[in-house]
C-alpha cells in the first residue's frame, strides 16, 4: 500500500464469487487437490502473467519443481460417503466442464439439444 499498489493479480483453481478488481485468472487445471500446478507453488515464489503472450510461468527452477512434486501428497479426503464424496470422484476439471463423468456423454449417446 505505501508503494501505491491498490491490487493484485489472483490466481485459482476454483471459483470465485462477487465483485472483484483487477486481473484474475481463474480455473487453472488441474485443481490443486489432485497435484495440479498450483500445488507447487510456495509463499514468496514469483510468478509472471503476459497476458498478450497468453502465459504463466511460476518462477521457480525445474529442479525446485521437481523436488516439490517428489515430496507433494494428496490431502486427505474426509468424505467417504454423501454428495461431497460423490462430487470429489465424479467431478471433472474446470477445462472439462465441471460436469458428472457418470453424466457425460460419449459417441454412441448424443447430447440432447439445447434451446
């Protein structure tokens, strides 16, 4: 704030409700919980966002990468039954939809049309 600063890019994985500021990027995929990108990124790494290059880089060495991803472990998942267990397994990722797998379609089942 004393550098003028008044806000922030935000990435995330996951949704973002209400009125925000500033440049947001949303949806990175894979989520965090299932070891996507943003489950290696620590407090204090730079990242850069070029939006005209359409790009993101986490500025950390492959080697710290890869060190980060060998020690990763998923979280625990303390639904094991009910709709949120149902939701965590079936689920797909933001760039898929976000829809049901038991739901998807495939090449014998068209999806019905929509008006």
């Amino acid at each position: 704030m004393k550098q003028g600063v008044r806000d922030i890019v935000r990435l995330s994985d996951s949704r973002m409700s209400g009125t925000h500021y500033g440049t947001c990027v949303l949806h990175i995929a894979p989520e965090s919980a299932v070891g996507g990108p943003l489950a290696l990124v620590r407090t204090g790494d730079l990242i850069r966002l070029d939006i005209s290059a359409r790009t993101l880089d986490v500025l950390v060495s492959d080697s710290e990468l890869a060190q980060r991803r060998a020690q990763w472990c998923a979280p625990e998942q303390p639904y094991k039954r009910g709709f949120t267990r149902i939701y965590q397994h079936e689920v797909t990722q933001a760039n898929l939809g976000c829809d049901f797998t038991s739901l998807a379609g495939n090449d014998k089942t068209p999806e019905p049309p929509i008006y």
